[in-house]
C-alpha cells in the first residue's frame, strides 16, 4: 500500500487516522483508543525494531477468521503465549497493518486474506495490552484487528513452530473458555462484531 509522503512518519499518520476513525464499542475500548492516539502523537518509533521489546510500545496487527455462517472464529494455539488467540504479528517497520494481515496469514496459515465487511482493509477493534511472559520480554502491544471471511471447512497450514494448534471456536463456547485460556478482550470484539453485522 502506499501511504503519504512515503516515509515511516507519513505511515505513522495514516495509522493515527485509522485509529481516529475506529469508533470505540465499549469503555475500556475508548480508553484504549485515547492511550493509543497519545502514543501515536507522542513519537515517531511504533514498530518493533528488536526482540522481543524494542521499543515498547510498539504495533501488531491481529485477525480474526470468521465463519459467516455461524459466526464461529477461528483461534491458534499460541506456544509462545500458552493461550488460544487471534492469529497476527507484528507490523515491520514502515509497513501498513492490512499488509500485516496478508503476510501474516499467508505465513502462520497459509491461505490468501479475504477481509469481511462492514469494516474491509480498517481495523474493527483496538486494544492497548501488556504481553504475558518472562519479565523480561514483557512488553506494551498496541493491537489493531482486523475481520476476515473464512470458512469451516477450509483447507489450513498452520506453523508448527508457533502453533500447537487450530480449532474453531462458537461465541458460546468462547465466553465460557477459562479466564488465562483465551485472548482476554476476545469477547469484547466479539459483541462488538455481533453488534456491526447482520
């Protein structure tokens, strides 16, 4: 994608109006977004530069597969993380979140991105979170996700190195997953999700 002035700054800008232009679903989501327009009017360095911290804050981008059948999403088991999250990564340096998306798919699942409407190539949601793990690795993500179509019965190459495993999630079935087993704002997005579409 090309974005203004083409320099990492004019990246930096174009990701601040998308973040301007999310329209919160909740509290803790505005306040996230509040957080997230500070940091990004506050420096010019939002990508990672070096694992697994440097610098911190710094920008992921996160997708969620969904089912437009039923609803049902699909989750990864996250080695590194011990938990069942939304596939994702994060955004190298001067590149945008949506071409996040589709280097990102095509590496840890290996099929072309498809984004669901009503939001398209604009992020659906925004969290502002601290990274599980040792203290030292412990980092701030600022996570935009984006919506993707998928399909049940779709053919998938998870990375086995990143990967436990994959399986498709009901939103019943994520409200009752144990508190530490799945991606905590997980549920927010989807009542969010639920409320935008049909």
């Amino acid at each position: 994608m090309s974005y203004p002035g083409g320099s990492i700054g004019g990246m930096r800008d174009e990701i601040r109006a998308l973040v301007d232009e999310l329209t919160p679903g909740d509290e803790q989501e505005a306040r996230h977004r509040e957080a997230a327009l500070a940091w990004l009017a506050a420096t010019e360095d939002i990508f990672r530069r070096a694992k697994p911290r440097t610098p911190s804050p710094h920008l992921v981008a996160y997708f969620l597969l969904r089912d437009p059948a039923d609803g049902a999403v699909l989750l990864v088991d996250h080695r590194l993380a011990g938990m069942w999250l939304p596939s994702g990564g994060h955004v190298e340096p001067g590149e945008h979140p949506a071409d996040t998306v589709r280097r990102e798919l095509r590496e840890e699942l290996g099929v072309a991105a498809v984004f669901a409407p009503p939001f398209g190539e604009r992020p659906a949601f925004l969290t502002v979170t601290e990274t599980v793990g040792p203290p030292e690795q412990r980092h701030t993500d600022v996570s935009l996700w984006y919506v993707l179509s998928a399909h049940r019965d779709q053919r998938f190459t998870p990375d086995p190195v990143e990967f436990a495993g994959i399986r498709w999630w009901t939103t019943a079935e994520v409200a009752e997953a144990p508190a530490g087993t799945i991606e905590p704002h997980l549920g927010r997005m989807l009542t969010k999700l639920a409320a935008a579409t049909p």
